[in-house]
C-alpha cells in the first residue's frame, strides 16, 4: 500500500497509476478540497501514521493537530513529523474525537480521512468538529459508505466489514446530509467516488496474495483463502462505496 494507509482514486478504467500514486491523488483532493491557507491550523479527526497530514502541511503551509485513539498511531505520526523535519508544524496527540478538549473555534479547517466509518457516533464526532471549528472553518471527509438498494449477498458483505473491521456501521449518503444539516453545516457537496476507488481492495488483494505463505502460517489455509475471496468480493460489491464531501461551519 507503500505509505498511505487508504483508499486509491483512479481517473476511470484506463487509469494504470499505482496505488501509491492513486492514494497521493485523493489526499490531494483532499486538500483541494478543505482550502486551507498558509498559517492555519487544521484538525485531522482519526490521522493515523500521519502521512496525509504532512503532505498537507507540505502543500499548504499550514499547522495541523492530528488525534487519535491509538497510542502506537501517534507515536508513529510524531516520529514522522520530526524525520521529515515537521514537527513544528504537525503534532500528534491521543484524543477521543467525540470528547475532544480543545476550546471551541479554535481550528480553522478540519479533515476526517477514512476514520467516521470507524466512530461509534457519527453525529457526535460531527457535533465536536462543529464546536472546534471556527465560524466558516472547512471541513472535508472521505469515507467508505453504505450503498442501497442492498441485495442479501451484499448485506453479507456489509456485515463481515462491520464485524472484522472495528466499524460500527456504514452511513449512507441521506445520512450523511442529514447529519452535517443537524450540526450546523453548510455548503454541503458530496460526491459518490465509489466507482474510482473500489479498485483499491483489489489491489490490495492482489499484494496479500504475493504473502500467501506468510498469511497462512498467521491463520491457517482456509481462513486465508476467506480473507483473499472477501477482498476481492468487496471490490465488486456495488453496495460498499466512497465517499468525498465538503462542508463549511456555519
């Protein structure tokens, strides 16, 4: 997956860039889409390792507090930070992003790439944001999404990512609008990418599968077979999609 630990996004079918080429281009999107000028300080809601947050501080010249609820994350997005010379630009810290302690309107943008799908509450991690979010602060999310009509085959498939995956539940699109409505954002535009991401589970199938041996020593010849057969099943279930949104505090 090389250093981005998220989903790709391919221009259309004809598209060959690699993974780490399609995972840069949708932190970029990302970025384009939040507008963050030089100066600024930015949330990042869910950063992981960090690398996202430090592309965007290499493009916008901005500051960027990242949390999260991994001690090991953070350790490893600060040590990043300081290799690559950032880190008095981007810090890392433990925090619950549905009880954060920052003071209200004390960002000026805000960003949530791939981790809501990971929030026991999605309206409370929204409701925190619009507090810390300064009156017209950005925000943009990318996040794996429930797609309907859903089929029984592919209601299976939304469960086994529930169940495996530390994901509580996927929201749809209608549930997304409802909820930035419901905390105070504006200017909402959402688009449904999932058609120039899903590709992104079989590439990442097709790199496990060149770890066979290593992955069946880990859990056994069925339970790898398992695994690699759901990969490459969610990367053609049409109810699994992506999305990328923008908002502004209102």
């Amino acid at each position: 997956m090389g250093p981005n630990y998220h989903y790709g996004y391919w221009e259309n079918d004809a598209d060959d860039s690699s993974i780490e080429v399609a995972t840069d281009r949708l932190t970029d999107m990302m970025i384009s889409g939040l507008a963050a000028q030089a100066g600024q300080r930015v949330l990042d809601v869910g950063c992981g390792i960090g690398h996202p947050a430090l592309r965007l501080v290499r493009t916008s010249d901005v500051n960027v507090v990242g949390i999260s609820v991994s001690h090991v994350q953070v350790a490893q997005a600060n040590e990043l930070a300081a290799a690559a010379g950032l880190a008095d630009k981007a810090t890392f810290q433990f925090t619950d992003a549905m009880d954060m302690s920052f003071p209200d309107d004390s960002f000026d943008a805000a960003w949530a790439f791939e981790s809501m799908w990971h929030m026991p509450d999605r309206g409370q991690v929204l409701s925190e944001i619009a507090r810390v979010l300064r009156p017209g602060g950005r925000l943009a999310i990318a996040d794996v999404i429930e797609r309907g009509p859903v089929s029984p085959e592919g209601r299976k498939v939304l469960d086994h990512v529930c169940e495996n995956y530390a994901v509580k539940s996927l929201a749809t699109i209608d549930e997304y609008r409802t909820a930035l409505a419901a905390n105070g954002f504006v200017d909402v535009e959402i688009r449904d990418i999932s058609d120039n991401s899903c590709r992104t589970l079989a590439v990442m199938a097709d790199a496990v599968e060149t770890k066979r041996d290593e992955l069946v020593a880990l859990v056994g010849e069925e339970q790898a077979t398992s695994l690699l057969a759901f990969m490459r099943l969610s990367a053609v279930t049409p109810e699994q999609g992506y999305l990328y949104l923008t908002a502004v505090r209102a």
